[in-house]
C-alpha cells in the first residue's frame, strides 16, 4: 500500500508529540536528579621521600645508597675476597674450603651435613672505617645462608669487640635475588647496625633441608671507608595542590655520637621558614600564601670521619582546601 510523504511526516509529528508529552509527564512525578555530584572530600596531603629513587636537587658532599641520605664516602674502598688462601685461614664446623669456595661438608654417610658456620679470619682496614654495604653470593635458595658481622679495634676478637650482629632487614636496604638457571642467589645489604671500627670479621650460617645437596659461598665483599666532615643535601620543591596550610615534617634518621644532623624548611630562595627542624614538629608558621611551594634541607657534620648521621626517610603534610561544588539540579 502507498503512504505519501505528507502522510508519514504527519505520523513522525504526532509520534515525537506524544513522546515529549510522556517524558515531561514522568519528569514532573520524578524527584530531581543531582547531575553534578561533588568527589570524596580529600582529607589531606603527604610527600615522603625514602631515598629509593631520590627526589633531590642539589648539595655538597652527600650521597645515597641503599635508602639513606649520607656523607658522602671521602675515601672509598671496596675489598673483595680471593678465597684459596683466605678460607684456609677460617674456623670451620660442619664446612670446608673447596678451590674458590666454602661449603658444607661431607657428612662421612654419603650425604652432606644440612647444617653448619664458617668464621673469618678479622680483616683489617687500616684506620677505623664506616662499614657501608656488603654483598655475597651463594648457591641454592636464599634462605641457605645467613651473614653476621662483628667489629673491634684490636686485630684479634675480645671482650672489646661487639657481639654478632646481621645487618637491619628493611625495606630496601636489604634484598637477595635468586638465579634459577644458575641455581645461585646474590645479597646485597646496607650495613646499617654494624658499627665502625678498624677490623671486621664475618661468620656465615649454612642451612639446608636436602642431605643429598651441598651450599657453597663463592664470594662476598664489603664497601668501606671514610667521610668529609661536613656536607648539605636539599629536595625537590614541594608544591602542593590547593593548599590549606602547611601542617608537620616526618623524619627518620639516626645520629651516632660525634655527629649532628640539622634539617631546616627553606623557601626556594634559601629562606630558612623553620630551623633545625624534628619529627613530628609543627609547619603552622609557615604561612601557606607566602610560601606555596617549600624544601627540605639536611647539613651533615661529623668530628669522626669514621661516622656520618643518615637520613632514612623525611617528608611533610599538609591540609588542602575543601572545594565547593555547586549542584546543577535538571527536572
């Protein structure tokens, strides 16, 4: 059958007619809709600076390693083992020096003894040192072996000399990873807890679970040395967004005796806005319109270049405007 276009234009009208008349008739018995909703309210404001990948900008004298902010090493030294003649000098139980190697030994039964120590002789620095970082290297998983450390100024242990101790286990300042292809594990550790001194002496603690598999340390060295007496580091600048007002700093950091630390907040001009600031203190008086944008700045001193003070984390909150939002409300 034809319908003309007339015909069909008159039905799209008195179609579209009725459809504007059936929306209008629900939105006027619909409650009204909010369309701009505000987002969550935002509590606050935090910048943190661990030192893993450090977010500083200039200084004298500083470095950075395994997660501290440090003076610098002045006189670095790295001393590696070559290990025939070395391990034949060691205490062992339960462990032998093999070639290039120390390992747990034969058990007389065929298997290998699943337990088991290797003792240093002491190593013998020079002059007292800061003992920075180590490393070793060993075969199997990383639970096989564990490293402890201890220090005197005498070239034979005594009573003067510290009890064993393993370098503090944190956040990325201590990790192994394993090879499987190689089936060999490497350690790397910041020596954070080990004291300075000028000899050193490490034991190492074999455990196994498999009788039939021996574990074996090829090798391990340490990153040594001393320091300048003073040096200064500074952040990024902290320009935080809708700022309300500036509120506390966080700091962590350890000062050994002989050594000072001083953390100051400073505009980008070197303004100093807080002096020698501490964990935890207030940035109240630090006026936020003025001073959009802030820095930290740490000076190191040390009277023994043996000792520095370390920084392990700083950073500082701050409060944010609250946003008004106004609702566009549509019927």
């Amino acid at each position: 059958m034809f319908i003309s276009k007339a015909f069909r234009i008159l039905i799209a009208v008195i179609g579209f007619a009725l459809f504007s008349i059936a929306v209008s008739f629900a939105s006027a018995n619909s409650q009204p809709e909010e369309t701009n909703k505000p987002p969550e309210v935002i509590q606050g404001g935090l910048w943190k600076d661990h030192f893993y990948n450090p977010q500083l900008v200039e200084g004298k004298n500083f470095d950075v390693q395994m997660s501290h902010l440090f003076l610098k090493l002045d006189e670095e030294l790295h001393w590696i083992q070559t290990w025939t003649a070395h391990f034949a000098n060691g205490e062992f139980f339960q462990t032998e020096a093999i070639s290039d190697s120390v390992r747990l030994r034969p058990d007389g039964l065929g298997q290998y003894f699943i337990t088991g120590t290797y003792t240093s002789t002491a190593f013998y620095a020079g002059r007292s040192v800061d003992w920075a970082s180590t490393g070793w290297r060993f075969s199997g998983i990383p639970d096989g072996l564990e490293v402890e450390f201890r220090t005197g100024n005498t070239p034979l242990p005594d009573a003067s000399w510290t009890d064993w101790k393993a370098p503090e286990r944190s956040l990325f300042e201590y990790y192994c990873a394993y090879t499987f292809n190689s089936d060999e594990t490497e350690c790397l550790s910041n020596m954070s807890g080990i004291d300075s001194s000028a000899y050193i002496q490490y034991r190492a603690g074999f455990s196994s679970n498999d009788p039939t598999k021996t574990i074996a340390l090829y090798d391990i060295d340490f990153l040594y040395g001393t320091h300048p007496y003073t040096g200064t580091a500074l952040s990024i600048p902290i320009p935080p967004v809708d700022l309300r007002d500036w509120e506390s700093i966080i700091i962590t950091s350890t000062i050994p005796a002989s050594t000072t630390l001083v953390i100051d907040v400073v505009a980008p001009d070197g303004t100093v806005l807080v002096q020698d600031a501490h964990n935890g203190d207030s940035l109240a008086s630090i006026d936020p319109i003025q001073h959009p944008v802030i820095q930290l700045r740490a000076s190191f001193a040390t009277t023994d270049v043996s000792l520095t003070p370390d920084v392990d984390m700083w950073g500082v909150r701050w409060s944010v405007m609250t946003r008004q939002y106004i609702p566009i409300i549509s019927r």
